[in-house]
C-alpha cells in the first residue's frame, strides 16, 4: 500500500492507524506524484490519493493512471465538487473518504476497503466529455489558474509548443462538438471543472493551497 499526500502529518498519522489494526501491511508513505512514479516502476496493491495533490497531473489522470496497472485507489479529501468525486470514480476510484471523519473511522473505512480481493472497482459511466490523457492533462494546465502558456506548459514536459497547442485545440474541438462554449481560457476551465477534470479555484482557496 502507497499512502500519496501532500501532508506528511496526514500521512504519517494514516500509515500508523492501518499498521495498527493490520500490522502484516507494507506501507510506503510519498508527497507528490513525481516522487510515487519515480519510485514505484510497478504497481502498488492500494493507493490512498490525496484528492488534492498540486502539481502537473489532474486527479482524473492519476486515477487512471493508476487503475491502468491495476492497483486500487481511495480518494482522501474534501467534498466540494460532486463532479470531481465522479469523475474520480468513473475513472476507477474505488471509493472517496472525506478527511473531516475521525482518523481511527477513516483507518476502519480504509481497512474494510483494502481486505476485499479483487479491487471493487465500481462499474460507472463517464460522464461529459471524454478526453485522452494528453488533452486532459494538457487543457487542464492551460485552463488552470496558473493559466500556464503551451510554451512554459511543452518547457515543464518537454514536449515542442506546437504539440501542446494541438491537445488544447482537440480538446476544444471536443467540446464544441458537444455544444460547449470553450473560446476562452475561462470557459475551456468552467467546462474541464463541470467535467471533473480540474479543480476550481474557490476549492483550491478552501483547502488553503492558494
């Protein structure tokens, strides 16, 4: 089991909670998803991920990413947006605990989850508009509030600004195939959030992270 978040505390405090009601459990504690892929090259059996973990890869791909090599996830964090938790899910996420429970009912929930072989992945539909890893993860730094350009965003990736560019444009065209307005930056975010995608910035100023 990895336990993926942003706060070592947190973290810390859920690894000694499971080891406590099942000491037999290998747990490996990381901060950010760049540390977890640089050091897990292959599948960890369960991974706790904080829903909002900020850096360069939406929640929605690291789900995927992550049930893509058949490990099981569980979303810790705070409810704001329902879309977020159900694209969460119909990505694959097993289950979503929101972190305003007691640790020791959050260690029970994680327990109770993790016992069960195989993963009990839930059989959702996708909702909205589908897009491939690269226009997610490439629209939603784009449209987020570091309103990144294609430059700095195929700089950070290492990837030529024109091949940005033509992820954002699919994804816009995506969306307008669908009836969605997308000519702005804001309104290629408003559609990415109402999808799930992308975290909104009132969220990410409720979490005190921005």
């Amino acid at each position: 089991m990895v336990i993926l978040h942003s706060s070592p505390i947190v973290a810390e405090a859920l690894r000694h909670g499971v080891r406590a009601l099942d000491p037999a459990v290998a747990i490996d504690t990381k901060y950010s998803w760049t540390d977890f892929a640089r050091t897990w090259d292959f599948a960890a059996s369960w991974v706790i991920v904080d829903a909002y973990l900020d850096d360069h890869v939406p929640l929605a791909l690291k789900v995927r990413s992550l049930v893509r090599v058949r490990s099981g996830v569980i979303v810790l964090g705070t409810m704001y947006s329902p879309a977020l938790r159900d694209r969460a899910l119909a990505e694959g996420a097993v289950t979503w605990l929101e972190p305003a429970q007691p640790l020791p009912d959050i260690v029970t929930d994680i327990c109770a989850v993790t016992a069960v072989r195989p993963h009990g992945r839930p059989v959702t539909p996708r909702p909205g508009t589908a897009l491939t890893d690269r226009e997610l993860q490439l629209a939603g730094l784009h449209a987020s509030r570091r309103g990144l350009t294609p430059t700095a965003i195929g700089r950070s990736l290492g990837l030529a600004p024109s091949t940005v560019k033509a992820h954002i444009a699919a994804t816009r065209r995506k969306y307008r195939e669908n009836g969605i307005p997308v000519r702005s930056r804001e309104e290629l975010a408003a559609a990415l959030i109402a999808d799930g995608y992308l975290v909104a910035d009132d969220d990410w100023r409720r979490q005190a992270r921005w």
